[in-house]
C-alpha cells in the first residue's frame, strides 16, 4: 500500500507516530514559511504542515503545490494546540508535519474546485464527472448507496431469498415505455432489447421452483426524462410464490424497517399505512401524495350547485365537481400577482381556471365573492374547517381535472411554503388500482400497469361486461410524493391471462408472438405467485431528502438522455453499421 492511513483516520492516539498519506490537495495556504495544505480521500480530511525554513527538497517542492494535484506525504503526528482545534473535521485534534513527499500527479487547473462554496452548474459538473465525483456530498451520495444495497442484501438473504441475474439482452414485449433496442450481427434485421425490468424472467423463475427471488437489477427505458426519472436505472426487483399479497406488503414492510434502522438508526413504525386507490384520488387528487402535510382536498359541489356563480353551477349541471384545498395562514401570503401565476400553473394541468377566496372572520374576500350567500360562505368556510387569515382555492372542471389540477397545486404549495421536512420519510401503500384505464386518443381500454396483473377475484365477473369497475391485485409504495415501488398479484391461470389479452385487444396468435415463452411457461403447473420493485435510486434521493437524482447516481444521462462525459450517444464507424446490416438516411 501507498499509504498507512487515510485522510480521515488519524486522531490524538496517533500522535508522535509516523504515518503516510496519499490524497487530493483540497486547500493550500502559504503562511510567511510555513504552507498548510488540507489533503482530502473519500474518508475525510487531514491537515498537512509544511515548514519551508527547512532546506529539504521536501518543502521546496511544497511550494510548487497545487489544487488537486495528487501526493503522498509522510511525516508526524503532532496534535495542534487546543485553541487551533478544527471541530469540523474528525481530524481536526492532529496534523501531519511532514518529512517527505511525492508528487504521484500534477493536475491542471479545475473548472471548478469539488469542495468549493460555489456548486457549479449541473452541466459543467456532469462534464468534468470525475472532478465532481470529489464532492464530499456526492460521494456520501454513493456511499449510502451502498449501504442502502447491502442493507437489502442483508435482509432478503436473513430470509432464504436467493439473487438470481437475470438477462440484460432478451426480446421486445412493447407495453408502456419504448425498448431500447440492440441490433444483432448474426441475426440480420433483427433486434435484442434491453429490459424494462426483469418481470417475465422473474415468473418463470417462480414457475421454475425458485420460490424466492431478489435481484438488484438495471433496467432501461427509452422515455422522457423528469428529475426524477433516467433512461438507465437500479431496481430492487422481488418476487415470492406461493404468497398472498399480503405476504409481499409485509416483506417490503420488513425491508423497508430494515432499511430505516440501517441508515438511520430509528424503528419503523409497522405495518405500514394502507390507503385504497379510490381513498388517495378523493382525498388528494393524485396515487403518490406527499403525506407529510396535510391540504386534502375537498369537494363543495352542493354548495356549487346552488350558488348564483354560473362557472360553479354549470360544472355540476354537466356533470364536473367543485373542489377545493385550504392553505393555513396563507391569506396575506400571495399577492393577486402570484395567483395569477398559479392559475397559470393549473391551466398546465388541464383547468380552465383557478377560484380562490381569502378567509376574514366568518366571511370570505374574493372577486366572485358576491356571487354566494352569507350562508353559502359560511358553508364552505365550515367544509374546508377554514379559519381567518387561511387562502382556499378551488377548481371547477371535470373529475379527471380537479384531481390533476389540485394534486400538482397542493404539491407546490407544500414546497412554497416550507410545510415539511425533507428528510422526513412519509410511507404508506396504495392498493386496488383499477385494472383498466381509458385510452381516450386510441378509444379503448388498456392495463393500468401491464397486462400480467391478477383482478380481485370478486371482480373477475366484471371483466367484459363493466371493466371500469375491476380492481387489480397490485399496489404502490408511496413515499414523499413519489412512487417508490410497484407490484403485483401475477396471472398464473392462462386461461385468464388470455381473457386478458383478449379485452386489450391481443389476439391469441399475438400473444403466441409476443408472449408465448411465457403462456407457455404458465400452462406447465405454474404456482400463484406476486412481486414487486423498489426504484433503488429513487430511495437513495429519499434518504438524502434531496429531489434530482442525478446526485445519486455516478455517472447520470441529461434531461435529454446525453452523456456529457463520454459524448454518448455519438456516430459509429460505418463498418459497424454494415456488420449490423444498418443502413441510416439521417439529414444533412
């Protein structure tokens, strides 16, 4: 080894020993003789002192220092006076005189320095990766990580589940996002995709007798990226057969105390929340409310109806609702100006506008204020359990829109106006999901979540003749407004499988085409059996309370899936293309 100690070792029961240290220079300050430089690895921190009124090569060449440049320094530990204590490094009792020194690297001059004041902007720092990488607060990002992994490695393997890799290349089964897809050389015209998640290996390997399966998975999906989203990314995949879906919410129950005792060194409360996917879209317009604050929304269509302000009224005579949301203490907040932006924001989500009625006493202040009664105003001051000095909004619209509408509103208002901690972990369970959605563009129903899900039995009946009203056998994990997990009750019945099929429009000979390793798989004594799949990187950006997870990730895509390190995507030789029998008419 280079060096006998890290940077963030050594304390005063080390002193007057000799020690090695190899690191990046994080500071230099030259003090009249005597430089000072603070050398820095993943682990912390040393201080360093170079006296220069010696006439050693050593302190020569401390001069000549820079940032970042790489060295290995040996010296004494000395411990430094008390009144020179750095309480903010562990080892901020000691330093490092040093006696001999070895430049490993020089280093150019950084765009920007990784321990800096100043974060620099997003791009440069995905562009020099490896400078960023240096960030003390990147790398506790990666560290716990780490810990987060080893943690579910720990638990799943308490519990006899056994890690099994699945495939990175297998077929195109397009549902949901697009595939990316891998031409092959030996196949002409035809392609590999790299998976959306491992959902169909994992099915067979229950199918096939490996009753437990856990696997810390990458998976791939060629869709628009948010902050919260990669085209790349890291799932904790799971599934269990011979299990209700009340073995698997336990199992993540345990997983996830596991998780928070680990990393945070505090007990879960279990079991976790449960909510209904009917209750969540009620109470607060969205399957992944933040529940750290409060501001449900509520529904004040009987008052709308009988009101004199035409808007309200007619939204109800056509069949829409009127909801609202209060916001304590917010009268005085937003000016009419910063209503005006948020009535903007809601038209983003398909409102057509935004009510709103500040709270004075038993009376409500607003431009449609004359359009309601005194008892009507009291009314919804009662409903929204209003108080003087709250801010209520409102939204008329279709169902579809005021959950939209209010959900995305309630969001913001929550981050505006501080009403949470970010580290706080808020988790709960969202069950039932409806089997079906409408697919208003294409004019049919289609999976919810995919096509694999088990209906709730009593529900099986309804399947083609009121499908609206079938619930699925599948559950979200929810977390801080995010969905941090998905899974499901499997179809293990072909017959079933195939009457879903069937209503989403999939011929039997198409599924053959598309599905047929796995229907056959299922007609061989395939056993019940459910799953489900944490977003990995997700919970790290939970865990840290920070909302991008590109600070969780080493090596992240842009917004706009590029690879500002290495330049990817970029052009391939042409006689990779003709090996791969591509041929691109791209434009000039």
């Amino acid at each position: 080894m280079l060096r006998t100690h890290t940077c963030g070792e050594l304390r005063r029961t080390h002193v007057d020993q000799t020690a090695t240290l190899c690191g990046w220079i994080d500071k230099y300050r030259d003090h009249h003789g005597i430089v000072f430089i603070d050398l820095r690895d993943r682990y912390g921190k040393t201080q360093v002192k170079f006296n220069l009124s010696d006439s050693s090569d050593v302190q020569e060449s401390a001069r000549a220092l820079r940032y970042e440049d790489v060295i290995q320094v040996t010296g004494k530990i000395v411990s430094r006076p008390e009144d020179m204590f750095n309480p903010k490094l562990d080892t901020g009792e000691i330093e490092l005189h040093a006696q001999d020194l070895v430049v490993l690297n020089k280093s150019k001059t950084p765009p920007f320095e990784p321990d800096g004041a100043t974060i620099p902007n997003e791009e440069l720092r995905l562009k020099y990766r490896f400078l960023d990488l240096r960030r003390p607060q990147l790398q506790q990002s990666l560290i716990l990580r780490h810990q987060l992994s080893k943690s579910t490695r720990d638990y799943f393997d308490e519990l006899k589940f056994l890690e099994i890799e699945t495939p990175i290349m297998g077929r195109s089964t397009p549902e949901g996002a697009r595939d990316y897809l891998v031409p092959s050389r030996v196949h002409e015209g035809c392609f590999y995709a790299l998976p959306q998640s491992p959902q169909l290996y994992k099915q067979i390997l229950m199918i096939g007798g490996f009753d437990r399966y856990f696997q810390i998975a990458r998976c791939f999906r060629d869709e628009d990226l948010r902050a919260d989203r990669q085209p790349e990314f890291t799932q904790i995949d799971v599934e269990m057969a011979f299990v209700t879906r009340e073995d698997i919410l336990q199992t993540i129950d345990g997983l996830l105390a596991r998780m928070v005792r680990d990393l945070r060194g505090v007990e879960l409360k279990l079991p976790i929340p449960r909510y209904s996917h009917a209750d969540v879209m009620e109470r607060y317009g969205s399957d992944k409310p933040d529940l750290r604050f409060g501001m449900e929304l509520i529904d004040i269509g009987d008052i709308a109806a009988a009101c004199d302000f035409s808007v309200f009224k007619s939204t109800i005579e056509n069949g829409g609702r009127v909801r609202g949301i209060r916001v304590t203490g917010a009268a005085e907040k937003y000016s009419r100006k910063m209503i005006d932006e948020l009535t903007e924001f809601v038209k983003g989500y398909g409102a057509k506008g935004l009510a709103f009625f500040r709270v004075k006493g038993n009376e409500l202040d607003s431009p449609i204020a004359k359009f309601f009664s005194s008892e009507h105003q009291q009314g919804i001051i009662n409903k929204l359990s209003a108080e003087s000095g709250d801010l209520i909004f409102c939204v008329a619209d279709t169902p579809k829109v005021t959950s939209a509408a209010l959900a995305a509103l309630r969001q913001r208002l929550g981050k505006e106006l501080q009403l949470y901690d970010p580290l706080e972990l808020s988790i709960a369970w969202v069950l039932d999901f409806p089997m079906y959605a409408w697919n208003e563009e294409e004019q049919r129903w289609e999976a919810e979540h995919h096509p694999f899900c088990q209906p709730v039995d009593e529900d099986i009946p309804l399947l083609e003749t009121d499908p609206g009203k079938v619930r699925a056998q599948s559950y979200d994990l929810i977390c801080n407004g995010y969905e941090a997990a998905s899974g499901s009750v499997r179809i293990h019945d072909p017959v079933v499988q195939q009457r879903i099929f069937n209503f989403i429009g999939i011929t039997p000979d198409e599924a053959e085409a598309r599905f047929g390793f796995l229907l056959e798989a299922l007609r061989y004594g395939a056993p019940p059996h459910a799953g489900v799949a944490l977003g990995l990187d997700r919970w790290v950006m939970l865990f840290l309370g920070c909302d991008n997870i590109r600070e969780v990730i080493a090596f992240p895509k842009t917004q706009k899936a590029s690879d500002l390190l290495t330049g990817a995507p970029a052009d391939v030789d042409a006689k990779q293309l003709r090996d791969l029998h591509i041929k691109i008419d791209a434009p000039k």
